[in-house]
C-alpha cells in the first residue's frame, strides 16, 4: 500500500499543478464577479446568472480536482470511467445552484452558513464520485473521520467565504470571497486526498487495459474550463454595458426615434408603446408613415424646431404630439433624433378640470351649478320646456342597510337610465344625494312631459324589481311647466317640489303635474308644521290608552300610550297626518320626550300589575341622551322601571346600529323593558333579534287582520310566534278586531293581544278608580 498524499507531494507534474492552482484561483474569481453581478440585477435576470455562477464554480471546482489527480505521475497507471466523471461534474453543479438560491440576494450570516454547508457537501459529493471513477489495478479505501474533518473545514472557509461577500463591498467583494473559496477547495481535496489509500490489486489490471487513453482529458479540461471562465466574465460585463445601456435610452420619459436618410434606425419602447406597435415594426419606416401634422399634411421632420402633430391613424381629437429633432452622430454616420412628446394628456387634464366643475363626480350628470346656468339659459331663450323633479324611493333604507358601495351603484344606475330616456338637448342633473332634475327642451304640450316621465317610470320598473331585487328602488316625479307654472327659476323649481311632494304623497312611484290645488296644499303643509311645533305649548297634545290583554283571559296586562292632537281650528288631526311631519321636521324629538313624561305621570297612579307602553321614534335615536331621559321621566314620576315599556321599529337600527344598540342596553339596564313593534315589515333581521334581548315583539296588524281568510298572512303570523317561542320572547298581536281573529291567535299559541276587540282608546282608564279612591280617603 501507500499514500496518495505521497504521490502528490512528491509525484506530481508541477506544471499540472500550477495550472490547476490557476483553474481554481479563476474559477472562484468568476464565481464572486458573477454573484456580485446578480445582486444587481431584477429577479428574473438574476436567476440566470445564478445558472451561470453554478456551472463555472461547478466547473471549475471539478477541473481542480481532476487536473490535480492527472497530475500524478507514479508508478501505478490510473484512468478514470468517463460516465462517473461527467457525473460529478453534474452533482457539483446541482449542489452549487441550491448553494447559491439559498443564499439569497442580501446575504446573513445564518443564510450564509446554510448556504456553506451545501457548497461543502456538493464538493465532498463530487470528490468521492471522482476518486469512484478511477480506474486501476487497485482498490480505494477511504479514512471516513479525516474525510469529515475535510468536509467540516471546506464547510468552515465557503462560510467564511460568503460571510466576507456579505459584510464587504467594492473589489474586496470578489477577492477577499474568491481567497477562503480557493482554501475551501484546496483544503478538502488534499484533506480528503491524505484520507485516501490505493490497496494494488492485480485483478483489476483488466479494467484498466479496457480504459482509454487520459491524456486528452488535460488540455480538454484546461480549455472548457477556462474559456467558461472567460465567456462568464466577459458575459458579465458586457450585460451591464448592455443593460446599463438600454436602460439609460429607455429612462427617457420622451418616445425616441433616430432616423437616417429618412428611414428609422432605432426606436425605444416608449415610441412603440405610443404607435401601439412592436419596436421592430418601426425600423425601416419613414416618420411620414406614422405621423401628420395638425392641420392633416404630411409630416416632414423639422430642421433643428419642434412641430406639432398626431398620430396618423389616431381619431383623438385631444391627440396632439410635440416632436423635436436634433442631429447626432449615431454608429459613425451622421443622424437625427426624433423626440416625440404627448401633449394629449395636458389637454385631456385641461377638459377633465372644466367638466369635473359642472358634472356631478359619481354620476357624470349635471351638477347643481351647471343646472342652474342651463336653466337660466332655457328661461332667456322664452322657448317652452318642462321641468322634471325627481326623487328616488326607498334609497335611504337601501343605503343604510346595504352600505354606500351599494347606494353609488344605484345612484349609476338611475343616472344611466335617465341619460338613456331623455333627448340629446335634454338636460339631466343630480342635485343631490338622490335628487335629479331633468330641462327637457321643445315642450309643446303637458302630454311630451307626461310621456317623458311614463317612460322614465317604466324603464326603471323593468330595471329594478321590487319584487325580486331588495336593493331595488321606486322614484316619484314632480312637473312643472315653463311658463304657465312660473317664469322665474326659483318658482319653477318651488313648483316641481310642490308636484314631486303630491307624487309621494299619492303612493309613490309616479308622476304628478303641478297645479294651483297643489300649491294650497303645499301653503296648507306649512302651516302644520307651524302650527305642530307650538303644539305642546299652546296644550293641544293629549294622551289616550288602548289596553294589552293575555289573550286566554282578556285580563289586562298593561296599555300602550297613543297621541293625539287636538288643533284649534282643525278639530283632531290624524296620528298618521302629523306624525310623519313631525319626524320631518325634527318636532318628533320635543314631542316624544313630552309623550314619555306624561305617560309615566299617569301611569304612577295606576294600579302595580299594570304598565304602560310608549312609542319611540327611530329620530329620538338620534337624541344621543335618550337614556338620560327616560331616567328622568321615571325619576319625576315615581314610576318603577319595570312598568315601562318601550316600543322601537327595527327603523331605529339602520342609522346607527351601534349607537342605537349602545342606547337600549343602557335603558334595559335601567330595568325598563323594550319590544319591537310591527315585526314583519319593513327591513326585518333576525341579526336584530340575536343583536339585542327584546322583552317582548308585536306582530303588525296588517297581517292579523287578514288571518281569517289569508293563508299565507296566518303563516306569517305562525311563523313570528314560532320565532319568539325560540327566541324566548312573548309575542303580542296588534289589531285584534274580532273574536275569530283572537280565537285564531290563542290557537297559535300567541300570549298578548290588543285591539279594538278588547277595548278603544281612552283616557286614563283608571281616572274614576283614583277620584273615588280620593274620595273615600278624604
């Protein structure tokens, strides 16, 4: 036996040492410059020179090894199998590749040690798939502990090696690297090498007499490695020249061409970008074929000045191009660069500002301003039109309880739908939230302004169907007509209001004309609410009570307090006249805290099992001391808490969920018990329910008083009960007129009612109980 490490120390070709040495040295210098390279680049550049930094250090580190071991010139005669030898190289530059992508473009300590590892065990990898390729009368035993201690210090130097790429910069970025990469490579092929023994075996003489010649591996090796090497370092270079290069004539913000005897010779890719065509189909063209001047002749370069022009093929009236020339020397000939600057956007930006003052931004209609001058315009023209007021129906319901994002889609879709049903001369604007007013021009007759709105009406039930899309909406139309309903702009539009105001008030979802009946309506409306806002004062406000019974017994359990107005002159307003003013108008909130005072002071006096029940208006929500109030009306009068019940619609949540949850949280802590009145309609959600413990619902009369002969409003009323069953809540059924009607509510199995059928509203049901109570005390 002896030692390999002998055999290179004292039997080798010196001359294949040196250029192994130098094969090594070059090899980790292209690594680090490649690498250094990529930490430069965008990502998909990089991961091409990552492929490239793999194959030359790969390479590189293989030719070391096998230019070392051909340098052995010993006694025994030594081959190798070239499939085993291709194979390392490949295993080399496999590891080094993940090697690399591990490492990462800004490199830690903690990547770097990760990364060493992997270059150690690719190249102990391809070092043992090298010395298993040898060919020779002997076999090959291996000192596995020296191998590790070979692998262990390779490992420590390509850390210290890609630490050093790391922490340095500048030149001392590739050779302070490319030093502890030439160690890493030495120290574990001689390390390795010194664990390695050749034991002669004679039998194996076959295997090598089969073997072809090695010494065209030498200079074959020597040569692809090297000019790998070069080709690396030269690509290196010449992709940031080129790169660097591209990238300052595509900096430019201009499109640029360079044109020589009127031919284009090179364009970059803003010019395509803006001709809508690839950069190749430019060259060879003349500028004359893309380009015209303003006033449509045919472009010529200018000598040394900017023209204006556009684009030939460009029907933009906005369109509009400024292009300079200049004369350069390009590729040793004399040449001119075209810089072509679009000046459209400065244009369009100039139109976009004049039409975001007179359009609404949302919808691109009218705005009110706009509006205005065009209706001033139509009034000095004396020329009969039709003005159109419009308002949607529902939409605030719809906004709150779907969101914004859904309110502005509608509010487009309306809009395109107006825009759609008018004349090109017709003016449309939204003037507010969900407020549009339509000019329509050349009316001859109230008939072109009753078609005008039918067909508005009509496209929109088509496009929104209340019956099949929650979020559709219903719009009522107001009409007034130039000049018979006014010939200034402020009547006119007081005029449409008053018609649009009829329109609502006749069911919404149609169109009203206006005319004088509509103005004394409108008179008659201001005076109510005058008269309504000085109502408590004047004491014309009265309470009466409509009592609640269990429905098994027709005991009473409590009475629900209803207002009632009593007008001066007017005699007894409705509750369903003035209510809705009221909320209006803001009144509610004065006229419900009155309301809840004076129930509470009444119903102190009434006997201990009985309560009193009291509307709350969704606007009294708003009244951010509602708790407070209620604790003062209890306060005042002496009532307990749990007497008083407090009736709110699932209204009162679309606002201000929050705020409105916060509210009767505080007031049910409070001991006072709330319910929700007429569940069934309107928006009702179960989320409402789950959100917040009612004490007690109440089912809408208008499905009770169709239980005898409604099947569908009997199963609406089953359900309810069924859900407050669940819910653990009683349930109350309002509007109870007959005993049918009853007998029907106590077989479903609902507890409280009230109605007509127990009793009508009253004043104070226990007023001639107290007078004789008083008296027999006195």
């Amino acid at each position: 036996m002896f030692s390999v490490l002998e055999c290179v120390v004292y039997q080798h070709d010196p001359r294949l040492v040196l250029i192994a040495a130098l094969v090594c040295i070059l090899g980790n210098i292209c690594l680090f410059v490649v690498l250094n390279r990529s930490t430069f680049c965008v990502e998909t550049r990089r991961r091409h020179w990552l492929v490239v930094a793999a194959i030359a250090q790969g390479v590189g580190v293989w030719a070391t090894h096998f230019v070392a071991m051909l340098a052995y010139r010993g006694s025994m005669p030594i081959r190798f199998d070239m499939s085993l030898t291709l194979l390392s190289v490949a295993i080399a530059i496999g590891f080094f590749w993940c090697s690399f992508r591990l490492l990462g473009k800004a490199p830690t300590l903690r990547r770097s040690a990760a990364a060493a590892a992997i270059a150690a065990a690719g190249v102990g990898a391809m070092h043992s798939t090298g010395m298993a390729s040898i060919i020779a009368p002997a076999r090959v035993t291996i000192d596995h502990g020296t191998a590790l201690v070979a692998l262990l210090l390779c490992g420590l130097c390509f850390w210290a090696s890609f630490a050093a790429f790391a922490r340095t910069s500048g030149w001392r970025r590739v050779i302070a690297p490319a030093t502890f990469g030439v160690l890493a490579v030495v120290i574990l092929h001689f390390t390795a090498m010194s664990a390695t023994t050749l034991v002669p075996d004679p039998t194996r003489g076959a295997a090598l007499d089969a073997a072809g010649s090695r010494e065209w591996l030498v200079p074959a090796i020597v040569f692809a490695n090297l000019a790998l090497i070069v080709l690396a370092l030269f690509g290196s270079l010449i992709d940031r020249w080129l790169t660097d290069a591209h990238g300052l004539a595509e900096a430019t913000l201009e499109a640029l061409a360079i044109t020589h005897d009127g031919r284009i010779v090179e364009v970059n890719h803003q010019l395509a970008a803006l001709l809508g065509v690839s950069p190749g189909a430019l060259i060879g063209s003349a500028p004359a074929d893309w380009f015209v001047r303003l006033d449509g002749t045919p472009f010529a370069a200018p000598n040394g000045h900017s023209v204006e022009a556009r684009l030939r093929s460009s029907v933009d009236e906005d369109q509009i191009l400024e292009i300079a020339t200049q004369t350069i020397e390009y590729r040793g000939r004399g040449c001119q660069v075209l810089a072509i600057r679009d000046l459209s956007d400065r244009k369009r930006a100039q139109r976009a500002i004049e039409h975001m003052a007179s359009h609404d931004p949302l919808t691109d209609l009218a705005n009110r301003a706009w509006f205005v001058h065009a209706l001033d315009r139509a009034i000095a023209a004396r020329e009969p039109f039709a003005l159109l007021a419009l308002d949607l129906d529902r939409f605030k319901a719809v906004n709150d309880i779907f969101g914004h994002a859904a309110g502005d889609d509608i509010l487009c879709r309306v809009a395109d739908l107006l825009r759609a049903a008018v004349r090109g001369d017709d003016v449309v604007a939204r003037v507010g939230g969900d407020e549009f007013l339509i000019i329509q021009s050349a009316v001859s007759t109230p008939d072109d302004a009753r078609r005008l709105a039918s067909r508005i009406l009509e496209n929109l039930a088509v496009e929104m169907d209340v019956a099949r899309d929650p979020m559709a909406v219903g719009i009522s139309i107001g009409v007034a007509l130039y000049p018979q309903d006014g010939d200034d702009a402020e009547t006119l539009q007081r005029n449409a209001d008053t018609a649009l105001y009829r329109a609502k008030n006749n069911g919404r979802g149609g169109a009203a004309f206006f005319d004088q009946e509509m103005d004394a309506v409108a008179r008659e409306r201001r005076a109510l609410e005058h008269d309504l806002r000085h109502a408590i004062t004047r004491g014309e406000l009265r309470l009466v009570f409509q009592p609640l019974v269990a429905t098994a017994f027709g005991s009473i359990v409590g009475y629900e307090a209803l207002l009632r107005w009593d007008h001066a002159t007017r005699g007894e307003v409705p509750p369903d006249d003035f209510i809705p003013i009221a909320e209006d108008i803001g009144a509610i909130v004065q006229i419900g805290e009155w309301v809840l005072r004076e129930a509470c002071t009444i119903a102190a006096g009434w006997p201990e099992n009985i309560s009193v029940a009291v509307n709350v208006s969704t606007i009294q929500f708003q009244v951010p001391n509602l708790p407070a109030i209620v604790r003062d009306a209890l306060d005042r009068a002496g009532l307990a808490a749990h007497r008083l019940e407090l009736e709110i619609t699932e209204t009162a949540f679309l606002r201000n969920r929050q705020s409105a949850l916060k509210a009767l949280h505080e007031i049910r802590a409070m001991g006072v018990r709330v319910a929700m009145d007429d569940f069934g309609t309107g928006y009702s959600s179960l989320s409402n329910l789950k959100a917040f413990p009612f004490d007690k619902i109440k089912i809408d009369k208008s499905f009770v008083s169709s239980i005898d002969d409604d099947a569908a409003a009997r199963s609406i009323v089953r359900a309810i009960i069924g859900l407050g069953r669940s819910f653990n809540m009683p349930i109350v059924a309002e509007g109870v007129e007959t005993e049918a009607q009853r007998q029907m509510l106590l077989d479903e199995g609902c507890p409280q009612a009230q109605g007509f059928y127990f009793g009508r509203p009253e004043a104070n049901p226990f007023a001639g109980a107290l007078s004789d109570k008083t008296r027999s005390e006195g």
